[in-house]
C-alpha cells in the first residue's frame, strides 16, 4: 500500500498553519475590534468628563447659594451677596480664587467688580471671570471643568453690593444689566438671570487656559458657542443653554434673580 512517505499526494500539501487570505481576515478583525474598544473607551471617558463637568457646576452653584445666604461673610456687610468673578490669577498669585470687587456699600454697584483681567458689557454691570474658588470656600480644583480648562462665571455686577442707602442688591430688577440665556435657536429661556456658569466643553472654545493669561479660540463651531465665547472682541449679556450636540459642547447652568430674591 502506498504512503504518503513514498508517493506524493494532494492531501500531503495541505498546510498545517494559516493561509495568507485567512491571516488577513483574522488581522481585519482585530483592527475592527480594537477599533470598536478604543471608540467604547472614548465615549466612556467623554462621558466622565461630562459628568464630573456637570457635578462641578452644581457644586458650584451651591456654593454661590451659600456665599449668598451668609451674611456674616468677611466679603459681605450684612447683606445677602454674590461675590464677583475672580481674574486669571496664576495658582501662585496670592490674589488667586479671589472675587475681584471694591467697597461691599457704595452708589456705584454697576461697576463694582473690577475690571481687570475681566470681560464687562452692559457699562460694567455684567462681567465675566472665573470662580472665585477661594472667597467661596471651596477646593481651588472645582475652577477647572472635565477637560482641565477654567469655567467662565458671569455676574451681575449690581448683585454684589449694596447702594449707598445700605439696602442691598435689588433682585427684583430687570433693567439693564439683567443676564438673558437663550437656547440655541435664539430664544429666550430667561431674562433675569443672576448668574451663569459656563464650561466651554470640549473643544474649549472660549475658555481660559489652565494656567492665566490666555483664552483658547478656535475656528468658529457655530454661532451658539460664539455666543458663549464672546469672541471677535465683542461681548454682551447674552448666554447660550443647549443640549449638547455636534455644533455645540458647551455645559451651561444658571439660576435667576428670582431665586436668590425669594432666597434672601
């Protein structure tokens, strides 16, 4: 009987290992499924930062309301304040997560945050910074959102003082220098709002750096974030709340005079 030891056959040349077109196929797959996991752990560590961003902003919220309620706070003169936005103070400034603002009692109420390092619309009434982790008493960490960038807290200004009468901030008003929010297709979602606290998302569109002294711009994403940013030099009381979506990134809370008046 002939063997395959003593005669060539066809089931002889089988090979044992895999064939060029099967190591492909296999290599295919495992592209497309590290793909598949690279893309879930993106999504799971985007999600985090969304999250943890949101959680930020809450905690600061509260803190607002506390800085609010206490009136025996050294910044305060017994009455029931917000505080100012903070600059862009370097960590090792001793200015750091400080509120930037004058005299608690004076006429000028419009204009008592100071300017520097600060953006201002509506003849100073509004001004934007960043949170004044310090004067609030909170962890210096919480002024840095999800993607390690400086959250943008914006104040009406006339909230943060008394008038030279002594009687405090005027909640109930809605003159000029009432902060509006508006959702992304422009209307408005409220007109009187107190405060606003922005991360600027992903993309950092409009947000401090890390470290002071700079904003990041990049090519504009949509005029929602340009609002938000304020970019091009101009800036005005306008805010932008959206859900969040290929065009728009930005994480946004507020809360109202309303509030903070019924709050008093």
């Amino acid at each position: 009987m002939m063997s395959c030891f003593t005669k060539p056959c066809h089931s002889c040349n089988s090979a044992s290992g895999f064939s060029l077109v099967e190591l492909t196929v296999v290599l295919t797959i495992m592209v497309m499924l590290a793909g598949a996991l690279l893309s879930a752990a993106s999504y799971t560590m985007e999600k985090n930062r969304i999250e943890e961003t949101q959680d930020t902003l809450q905690e600061i919220l509260d803190a607002i309301d506390a800085y609010h309620d206490d009136t025996t706070h050294p910044e305060h003169s017994g009455s029931t304040l917000l505080p100012c936005p903070a600059g862009e103070r370097e960590y090792s400034d001793d200015d750091f997560g400080i509120a930037e603002g004058t005299n608690q009692d004076t006429a000028a109420c419009a204009t008592r945050c100071d300017a520097p390092n600060l953006l201002t619309a509506d003849s100073g009434r509004v001004v934007a910074g960043t949170v004044p982790v310090i004067s609030l008493n909170i962890d210096p960490r919480l002024i840095l959102d999800g993607w390690n960038r400086r959250i943008t807290y914006v104040v009406d200004s006339y909230l943060t003082c008394e008038d030279g009468s002594g009687s405090g901030p005027g909640y109930s008003d809605t003159a000029a220098g009432s902060v509006t929010v508006q959702n992304a297709g422009g209307s408005t979602i409220t007109s009187t709002a107190a405060i606003v606290l922005i991360s600027h998302g992903r993309n950092g569109h409009g947000a401090w750096a890390v470290r002071s002294g700079t904003r990041l711009f990049i090519s504009s994403p949509g005029t929602a974030e340009d609002e938000n940013a304020h970019v091009g030099g101009t800036y005005d009381s306008i805010f932008v709340q959206a859900p969040i979506h290929p065009d728009f990134d930005d994480i946004v809370l507020y809360q109202t005079k309303w509030y903070f008046q019924n709050n008093d």
